[in-house]
C-alpha cells in the first residue's frame, strides 16, 4: 500500500512547520486589509508540494538550511502572486474549494494583491542577497507566463502539433516544479551540474504531473465523471491531440468543429470525450506520463540512497497516482 501525502512528509514535519512560520512572517503587512487577506491566503494552503519538493531536495544534496526555507518561501510567494493573477484573467471565482481574491475582494484588489506578494518575494530574495536563488524562480515566472499566453494563441487556432503541447506544459506547469528542485540544490551546494540534474528532475515530474491532470478531464483511471472542462475552454490535451491526429478526416473535421462551435453544449462534448477513449487516446498519455515519470527517477537514481531519496521516490509516486 502507497504511503499518504502525510506520511511521506513525516521525515520533514519540523522543517514545514519552520516553512510555515517563515512563509506567514513574509506575507505581513501593516495596512490591515493586505494582512486580513494574507491571512486568509494562508489558510487555504494546499497540500505543500512545492515547498515539499525544495525541502526533500535540499535534502538530497546535504541538508536543510536557513536559504532552503527562503527558498521554499519565494518560491510560494511567486506562485501565490500568479495564482491571484490567473484567477482574475480567468475569471475564475473559487481557488481550490473556496472563493478566490478576486470573488470576494474584486479584480482591482487582487491585481494588487498579486502585486504585493511578487514584491514581498523579491524583497525577501533581494534583502538575503539570495540573488541566484531569484534568477531560478524569476526564470520560471517568466516561463509560466509565456506557456500561459502561447496556450491563449494556439487554443483559438486549434493547433495540433504535439511538440507545441509539450512547449506550453513545460512552461506552464513544469517550469515551477523545475524550479522547486533547483532551488533545494541551489539553497545548499553549489555544483552547477547537480543543481541542473534536480531542475531536470523536476521538470520532468512536471510534465508527468500535467498529463495527469489532462487525464483527470476525461475520468481515466477510475477517478470519476470526465467533465470535459479543457474542451469547454478550447485546451488541447495529449488524449485530444492524439485523438484527433489518429482520426479520419471526416471525424476530425466533425470534432474539431465541436470543439470550437459548440463547446458548450453537453451532449457534443460527451461525444468528443468518448471518442478520445475509443481511440486510445488515454492509453497514449498514461504512457508518455510513466515515460517521464521513469525518467525522472533515473535522475533520482543517481543520487546517494537515503531517506531523502526515498521521500523523493514517494512523492513522485504520488503525484501520479493521485486520485484528485
């Protein structure tokens, strides 16, 4: 049996604790709304991959020290400050189950919520002069906004072409986690070569992470209803885009048309979602996903077996066997 996300965090309980005390002291304010907000930020944390992934990764190559919990901090500050952002582009009012900045504070509040947590982090890198830890996760931010604006482009043209879905996920998503494994190095060694081994690390654990997501559209593997949400939104998947670069061409004209015309309507989605299962379209992205998953861990493999290594190996697991 699979250890829980608990469980696997247990060799680090202290130091996210320690994290936790860092990250809250970093986002105060003395103007009350930004630290009511702030609060309410903190309270609706997720479940601490990111910071999980710097820890375990300083870990790994010797040792948590004060710049692994800056790190870990700056790293969350600049999510959190995109998150706030993308949910005001996307006119999204709810942020994993509760409502969003936006939904309760308004767009003008969150752009400068968003603002100010960018800032929070820049001062926090800057102040400890850790400069080479804020190229890592400057350098993702940059990363993740061109994946967001290249994704914008090519959804309103439908482009099908499997090496600019990947261009989009490796800037999007995996950047980030790229990013996290880069920064736990970067915070405790200084070899060039093994701080580029754990971004690689984690940039392949990102793509793997995004192909799940992409699956959990479609009900693969036992999680649920499909819910077509990346059709409805024009995004194009690695089950779809196989789906419809395997598909003949009066299918894919068909598809294609649903898609773009009539991506709203239920029943026309449900046909698009089926034919990605008939295709085989979601064996085609389990398979890709193990594929960088297994390259992740020959990464892994090279460094020293210890109860870093193994936490490491765990968390992998779990970020693409979750069920949510």
């Amino acid at each position: 049996m699979r250890p829980t996300l608990d469980q696997i965090k247990a060799p680090i309980e202290q130091e996210l604790a320690v994290f936790e005390t860092k990250f809250r002291q970093s986002m105060k304010s003395k103007v009350s709304l930004l630290d009511t907000i702030m609060t309410y930020i903190v309270k609706r944390k997720g479940k601490q991959m990111r910071p999980m992934f710097v820890l375990f990764t300083a870990k790994l190559n010797g040792g948590i020290s004060e710049a692994t919990h800056r790190g870990a901090a700056l790293v969350e500050l600049l999510h959190t400050a995109t998150l706030v952002h993308d949910d005001v582009v996307d006119d999204s009012y709810q942020r994993r189950g509760f409502f969003s900045i936006n939904a309760l504070w308004k767009n003008k509040i969150a752009v400068l919520v968003g603002d100010y947590l960018l800032s929070r982090g820049l001062l926090l890198a800057v102040t400890n002069k850790d400069f080479h830890l804020l190229e890592i996760v400057s350098d993702a931010v940059q990363k993740m906004s061109e994946g967001e604006l290249l994704q914008i482009e090519k959804a309103r043209k439908l482009n099908l072409v499997e090496d600019i879905y990947f261009d989009i996920i490796t800037k999007k998503t995996a950047s980030l986690i790229a990013s996290c494994c880069a920064i736990g190095a970067a915070s405790v060694i200084d070899d060039a070569e093994k701080i580029e081994q754990m971004r690689d690390f984690g940039e392949k654990i990102g793509i793997a992470f995004q192909i799940k997501d992409d699956l959990f559209d479609y009900g693969a593997d036992d999680i649920g209803k499909p819910t077509g949400i990346d059709i409805k939104e024009k995004k194009l998947t690695l089950p779809l885009i196989y789906a419809l670069n395997n598909a003949p061409d009066d299918v894919k004209r068909k598809l294609v048309y649903i898609i773009k015309n009539q991506n709203t309507n239920i029943r026309k989605v449900k046909e698009v979602v089926d034919y990605v299962h008939k295709s085989g379209g979601i064996e085609y992205a389990t398979t890709v996903m193990n594929r960088y998953k297994a390259e992740a861990l020959e990464i892994l493999s090279k460094f020293p077996d210890n109860e870093a290594r193994t936490s490491l190996q765990q968390l992998v697991d779990y970020v693409i066997d979750r069920k949510k």
